[in-house]
C-alpha cells in the first residue's frame, strides 16, 4: 500500500482510496474509470484534482457506484454527473426510501419535506432520477476483472459491498467500520437494522480476501478476513 499522502492512498495497483472530510472514495483506474462512492457534497474538486495527477481526466469516469445512500457517501454524486458521462448503480432499496435511511427516520422524513429543509433535500441524496442501474445484488462489473455486487444490508437497506475475487479486494463501504485497525459493526445509532447488519457481516466473511476497504478508515491489508471472522466470534460470546 503506497500513501501519496494524507488523502490519497494506492490500495493495489490502480485502485486509490481518496479522503474527503472523513470519507473514502475508492477509484479504480483501467481503460476507463471507476468511482465508488462519491463522498460530500463538495468532493469533486480532490476527486478531479487527483485524477488529473495520473494524467487522466473526471470525464474517463465511466461508471459510479454508490454503496449506500448516506450524504457523506452520495452527496457528491450531482456535481459530478456534470461533469461525467458515467452511469450511476446504486440500490434500489436505497432510492426509492432515502430519508428512511438516516437515524430517527421518522424525524427525518417530515423535516425534509419542510421548508427550509426541503430545499436540502435533492443535495443529501441519489435521487431516482439519478440513477442508471437499480442494484439488488449478485450482479458482476467488468473492473478488477469481475465486480461483484454483494447485498449488505442493516446499516442501510440497500447497502451494497464490492468484491472482486481476482484482486482478492472487497470493497464494504460502511457495511464495516475501522477505527485504528479495530474493527467494528456500524453504530446502531446510525443503521436501520443493526441485526441485518451483523448478518451481511458474516455474508462478507464467507468471501475470500487479502484486503479490506471501507467506508471510513485505513484499508486492512494485514489478516482482514481474519479479523472479519474474530470480530463475529466476539460478537457471538
């Protein structure tokens, strides 16, 4: 793993993790470009700036896919169809639903569709109409030789994680969190279903990988899946 710098780390060959205000961004760089995830509203320049420090440009980005509808993951996504091409997977579980998908729904769902809120709220989300490929899970992209999509659901309904057996890389979003190299389920404040959520956990151990992406934190690239499966026996203590 090779750090550019704070905010830019090369996971594997061509696959970067960039940082925006505390979220990840996965890129993979081929023939054309992968985005995965889109990070906060306001991402886009690091994003296009790094891409142009390879020598490539925003608009090779051919194909974005969002692990989950949270703003911090999604919030990016409008500047950057504007300056794309791409087509846009995300979840259909987490389209059609979007304010079910943050904590205290209910709250949520009423002050989104107030004034002045509700001028935020195409801002916070993927919007259906923003949206090329309605994800459900097990379909196969070309990038990394094969780009499996894994339905993870708990943190979300229609979170997604990423795998790719030929790079033996899995991709989770916040499916995972990594605080310092300790691994953790997603806080229940912020998930709809923590039950759902230690269930894909254990759908994710039964993958096969050397290296661990996530939403929030350092990739592991040292006994990850060792530590997937000590994070679900302590779990079941």
């Amino acid at each position: 793993m090779q750090y550019h710098n704070a905010k830019h780390v090369e996971i594997i060959p061509k696959v970067y993790q960039i940082t925006h205000r505390g979220t990840n961004i996965i890129l993979i760089v081929e023939e054309e470009l992968t985005l995965i995830d889109t990070g906060f509203r306001g991402s886009s320049p690091r994003i296009t700036n790094f891409i142009h420090s390879l020598g490539r440009s925003v608009a090779d980005i051919s194909l974005i896919i969002i692990t989950h509808n949270h703003l911090d993951h999604a919030g990016g996504l409008a500047e950057l169809k504007k300056l794309t091409t791409a087509k846009v997977a995300a979840h259909k579980d987490d389209i059609t639903d979007s304010e079910s998908q943050l904590p205290y729904p209910s709250i949520a769902r009423k002050l989104l569709h107030l004034p002045p809120f509700s001028i935020l709220r195409p801002l916070l989300y993927a919007r259906p109409d923003d949206i090329d490929i309605n994800l459900e899970g097990g379909e196969m992209f070309s990038p990394l030789g094969g780009l499996q999509v894994i339905h993870t659901p708990g943190h979300t309904t229609g979170s997604v994680s990423l795998f790719s057996s030929q790079k033996k890389l899995a991709i989770v979003g916040d499916a995972l969190n990594n605080r310092q190299n300790n691994l953790r389920f997603p806080p229940k404040f912020v998930s709809t279903d923590l039950a759902r959520a230690i269930e894909s956990v254990k759908r994710i151990a039964q993958l096969d990988f050397d290296i661990l992406c996530f939403g929030h934190g350092k990739p592991l690239t040292k006994d990850a899946l060792i530590k997937v499966h000590d994070l679900i026996k302590k779990h079941e203590l």
